[in-house]
C-alpha cells in the first residue's frame, strides 16, 4: 500500500480554509502596511488624452495630451511625448514637452530632451544636448515655499531658441 509520501521528505503544512473566508495573500507582507505608489505609465505606442490628477508618478513613453495637476513627478522618455499643461513637484525630460510646464523643484533635462513653450521651475539641470525654446521663469523660493506657485515668479523671461 503506498501512502504518496515519499521517505524522508516532510508533508507540507496543512491549513483550515473556511468556506466564506478570504483566501490568503501570498507575498512579503500585509498590503496595509505597505504605501503603493500611484504610478500612471503610458506605454509605446500609446495614446492617452485627458486630465490627470491622482497620480504620485506619471511616466510618458508614448503620447500624452493631458492637463496634469497634483502629481508628485513626471518622467517622459526618450520617444515619449507630453502635451499640454502640467503643475508638478519634479520632472525629468528625456523626450518631448510642448507646452506649460510649472515645476515647483527641480527640472532635468536630459541630453534627448526637448522643451517647447513656458517653462518654470526652482531648480534645473540641463545636459549637453538638451532644448528648450519659449519663455523661462525662475521660481522665486518664497514662492515655493508658501506651498504653492501662485505668486508672482521671479520672471527672467528669456526668449529661448
């Protein structure tokens, strides 16, 4: 008679399963003690219009024809584009803005990066390579500060080409 257990290996440990209960969740830990973040990604060959406004993070890798508010960062790649108006907290710009860009902290873009419109930011960091044609304001700290941007910036309107 054989029992399907085979000499020297221990059973698995067996568990009650009530009828209505929920079935346990596998992985490293409850997700109630976890903090998911809120990540949008609009993939290649994607095309995606609208607003947007409950995202932590929104990553551009195809096409994005979006007013952007209350996003904590907005990534576009290389081949992705951004069109329209977005108020964020940082970005990075590998690809193509058009359009109004508030950045309240720090801007970088990226070598394959290219702005087009009204750029405004705190701080920024451009990489040999980078474009940006339009008009560039400087944040004013205080600004920022106050915990938003709607006092006046310290406007050092260049007409960029």
């Amino acid at each position: 008679m054989t029992t399907g257990k085979e000499p020297g290996r221990p059973l698995p440990p067996r568990t009650a399963v009530m009828p209505n209960s929920p079935k346990p969740q596998h992985g490293p830990g409850p997700i109630s003690m976890k903090r998911e973040s809120k990540t949008l990604t609009v993939g290649r060959e994607i095309t995606l219009s609208g607003e947007i406004t409950s995202c932590d993070r929104l990553v551009v890798e195809g096409e994005v024809r979006s007013s952007l508010e209350g996003c904590q960062s907005l990534e576009i790649a290389r081949g992705g584009t951004f069109r329209g108006k977005a108020k964020i907290a940082a970005a990075e710009v590998a690809g193509l803005f058009e359009g109004e860009l508030d950045v309240e902290d720090c801007l970088i873009l990226r070598a394959t990066g290219r702005i087009i419109g009204t750029i405004r930011y705190r701080d920024i960091e451009i990489e040999r390579g980078g474009k940006i044609a339009g008009t560039v304001e400087i944040a004013d700290e205080q600004d920022t500060d106050k915990g938003g941007t709607t006092g006046p910036a310290e406007k050092a309107p260049h007409a960029v080409t």
